[in-house]
C-alpha cells in the first residue's frame, strides 16, 4: 500500500512503472523469437558489445574531443555490428552460433573496459550499466521504449509467419524459397535495437533476464508463438510491478529484486508443470491398472 500511495504522488515512480510496462512488450516479442531459435545467449553478447561501443564512443568524446559522438550512438553501432558478425558467421562460415557468441561476449565487455579505464577523468560506476536504474528513467527514455514497441509489434505482425518458420524449421523454410538469410538477419537486428534501448534503461544483465526468463515461464504452459509472446509479456509486467513494490520499502536495487523474482517464479512454474505432470501419469496408470 505505501508503494501504491507513492506512485500515485511522485512522477519518479509513475515513469519507473511505465518503463517496465514498456520494456515487457518488446521483451516479450523479440525474447520469444530469440528463445525459440535457440540463440538466447546473443542478448548476452549483443549486450556487451554495446558496453565495448559506449567505452569508445565516451572515450572519443572525453580524450579526443568528439563532441558530436554519444555513448548511444556507440551502442547502436556495437549492437547491429555484433549483430551481422553472428549472422555472417553462422550463415556463411558455416561456424557454430554459440562458439561465436561466446566469443563477442568477452571481447564486447573487454574493449569497452579497456577504453573506460583509458578515459581521463571519468569515474562512472560500471554497475550502472550492468544493473541499470528503473527509478532514474526519463520522459525521453519513455518515448524510445515506445518507439521500440511500435517497431516490435509492426514487425512481428508484418512478418510473423516468416519468422515463426525460421524458428522452428530453417531448412523446410529455404526448400520453400523463403529468403531465410533476410529474415534471420532482420530477427538479428530486431534483436540488437531492443537490447540497444533496453540497456540505457534497465542494464546489460536485466536484458538478458527480461529477454529469457519470462520466455521460459510462458514456454512451460503454452506452444504458439503469439502466445508465449502474450503471456511473457504480462508476466513480466507482473514481475516488475512486484519487484519495484518489494525494493521500495527496503530501499532495495530493483533491479536485482526483479531478476530475483523473475528465477523465483521459472522454478515454481517449473516444479508445478512436472509435479503436474507426474500426477497425471500416475492417474493414467491407476485407470489402466482398473481397467484390467
């Protein structure tokens, strides 16, 4: 109750919420394509390359003097550069996905360290990157994360069935003469704009979480598609309302507390879908068993 008084009465609270309400509608989208490919770790890597763009681009504007360059425009450069190096090498070298994720991972967040502790004078907390801060979000930052739902949605509906079969079946999509390597890379670049926005608002290891966890949860009851992307949308929703609710009275990290909650509930969601099942299996054999 104190926390619904407080984002009643301070607009801080009011933008945090809005924030998480924002971010879940393009998680939900985008984590479910990633989740259902098989290539959730790129969110990770893509994240820290965004760290490794935003290094440079701080230490070109600090060291060098480059006023018109901005730690965004690093990350978005970093981001659809990891972005078609996955692809390329996944398409063309014929080279495992996640060797090559792996690999971007550590060098992302190593170049943007290298070129931080190079910076003069410039002492930000990495951790502000890593966790980010929903009660520091602003009214700019509400009107990205529109933009990226609006661009979310156009393209999951425009091109929905394209991306549903490179999903599932790549190599029945290419028989058919589907242009499978546009749309693996339009799902890449989708993916690495969302996880561009989504870090300056909620951090690196957030994105990661809300892009994967939800995914699971909706994942463990449901089959579709559209319906995971439903489900993982509201439940991650849910989760940040309570998380933020939970942290406010402790003066918590919300962060933390939202991640926290999200792994919470994949393994009560987990545990109820197999005890669930295992009750079923025990009611099929009693009828069998009566049965003869």
């Amino acid at each position: 109750m104190e926390f619904l008084e407080a984002v009643a009465s301070y607009p801080f609270l009011q933008y945090a919420v809005l924030a998480g309400i924002l971010a879940s509608i393009s998680c939900g989208i985008v984590g479910t394509l990633v989740v259902v490919r098989r290539i959730s770790y790129i969110a990770g890597s893509i994240a820290h390359c965004v760290l490794g763009g935003m290094g440079v681009a701080i230490y070109l504007e600090k060291s060098r003097g480059w006023t018109f360059v901005d730690p965004l425009h690093g990350a978005i450069v970093a981001a659809l550069g990891s972005a078609m190096i996955i692809g390329w090498v996944s398409l063309y070298l014929k080279e495992r996905e996640d060797t090559t994720i792996a690999a971007l991972w550590a060098i992302g967040m190593a170049v943007g360290i290298l070129f931080l502790s190079q910076t003069p004078g410039y002492q930000e907390d990495l951790m502000s990157y890593l966790f980010g801060n929903l009660l520091l979000v602003t009214r700019e930052k509400l009107w990205l994360l529109l933009g990226l739902d609006a661009f979310c949605v156009a393209v999951s509906l425009l091109f929905y069935h394209h991306l549903q079969a490179i999903c599932f079946d790549e190599e029945f999509s290419r028989v058919r003469g589907s242009p499978v390597t546009l749309y693996y890379l339009l799902l890449l670049c989708m993916t690495a704009v969302t996880v561009v926005l989504l870090s300056t608002v909620v951090g690196i290891v957030m994105v990661i979480a809300l892009l994967c966890i939800p995914v699971s949860i909706a994942s463990i009851w449901f089959r579709r598609i559209w319906q995971i992307m439903l489900v993982s949308a509201c439940v991650t929703i849910a989760i940040t309302f309570l998380g933020l609710g939970l942290s406010y009275g402790p003066d918590l990290p919300s962060g933390a507390t939202i991640i926290i909650l999200l792994g919470t509930t994949y393994l009560l969601a987990a545990t109820a879908a197999r005890t669930l099942s295992y009750l079923s299996h025990l009611r099929k054999e009693a009828e069998f068993i009566q049965a003869d």
